[in-house]
C-alpha cells in the first residue's frame, strides 16, 4: 500500500531549462510535505518542505506546489544545474511519527 | 561535526547470523529512525526512538530489534538475517518528531543477506 507515490522514476533535461518532479498521495490525513535529495553513498539531504495551509513555497531555484484537492505535489527547479543531478524523494507525514516516501525519480540534469 | 554516521558501511551475511548496525549522532536530537530502502520503493520506517531509553515500532519491524540506551546512539539489530532483509539501512536523527521536523540522515549501510 504505497501512500506517496512518484509515477515517474527518471527525469532527463537540458542544464538552464525548469525540471518538474511530480508526486501523488492518497491519504487525505497527511498534512506536511517534504522533497529529499540523495546523491549515490549518500544519505538523503532535506531540500524543501510544504505545510497544507500553503499551496506554495519557495526557496532560491526550488519551488514546491501543493495541490490538496488533487492529491499531488510537484518540486519546480528552475533553472537546472549539472549539480542536481540526483534522486529526489517524495515524503508526507500525517501524524507525529509517521513519515511516508515515494520511490523517487532520478534527474539527470545535461549540461 | 560529523552529524549522523552509520557502521559499518557494507556487510554481507549468511542467512541465519546476526549483527548489529551502529548509528551515532552529534546533533543531541531527542528522536533517532532506522529506515531501509529496497528497488522501486521509498524509504519504509523500522523503528523509531523519541528519548534515550525508549523505542517503538514503525511501519516494518518483524525481524528487526533495536536499542537506545545513549541518546546519541540507535543500534539496529537482525538476530537472525533472512535474504528478505537485504536491503540499504539508513539511520536519520530529528530534533522534534516527524513532521515537525526534517530529518538528517546518515550515509547508509548496504547489508546482502546470502
């Protein structure tokens, strides 16, 4: 029963244009959003995060949407840099531990 | 500051042996998280710690016991491993519970089960 899910499991675009990475929950309970980057031997590394009292959020070049009727949340990076290249994890919590991880989607950015 | 470290990085073990996974932390964050990622899925939570002395089940615990009797420390242990349990480990710290707060991972500990 995947809760989080990312349809797509790997992104490639062009270095200076926007990478859209999707994301899909069912629970209507989940009520905090977060994307994860993880770079091979890496240890996942927080990137940004979204409360559903918002529908957007932004810092620098990363840009997360929530779309709470839709179920879905989208990570805009604009522009793309070589160096994001990575997988980016979706996650959604609705309680005090309860954390949920879609399987990722692996950018590769080309310079 | 080293954040959180996970030993060892690699091991492989016969079905049926046990061992111990170590994860160390230097933020002193209350919660610590064991977590293992397989093929073509998320991380799936084990085990979680909100204080030193306290554990509790998370989402796939059958075969896994853990321990935290230093706040700084959370050991994940397979008493005896079975090749389902193959698999990257990855032990994460937060100063507040999830989804209150983000978490830091540590690097990750590949195990192969044969």
């Amino acid at each position: 029963d995947q809760q989080v899910k990312q349809n797509s499991p790997s992104l490639s675009v062009q270095e200076g244009r926007i990478s859209i990475l999707n994301c899909d929950y069912t629970n209507s309970m989940f009520d905090y959003f977060l994307w994860y980057k993880k770079y091979p031997a890496e240890g996942p590394t927080f990137l940004i995060s979204i409360s559903s009292i918002k529908d957007k959020n932004e810092d620098g070049r990363f840009t997360v949407f929530l779309n709470k009727s839709a179920k879905h949340l989208s990570l805009h990076i604009v522009p793309s840099q070589p160096g994001d290249s990575a997988v980016y994890f979706c996650a959604a919590s609705g309680g005090y531990n309860d954390m949920r991880f879609g399987a990722g989607t692996r950018l590769t950015v080309k310079p | 500051n080293a954040g959180v470290t996970q030993t060892p990085k690699f091991r492989v073990l016969k079905t049926g042996q046990s061992m111990t996974l170590l994860c160390a932390q230097d933020m002193n964050h209350e919660y610590m998280y064991w977590y293992r990622q397989d093929p073509g899925m998320g991380l799936r939570l084990i085990h979680y710690s909100v204080g030193e002395g306290t554990t509790a089940k998370g989402e796939v615990p059958d075969g896994y016991n853990v321990s935290r009797l230093k706040k700084q420390n959370f050991l994940l242990g397979l008493e005896s491993a079975a090749p389902s349990q193959t698999s990257v480990y990855f032990c994460a710290s937060s100063p507040a519970g999830l989804g209150q707060e983000t978490q830091y991972f540590g690097p990750g500990t590949r195990l192969l089960v044969l």
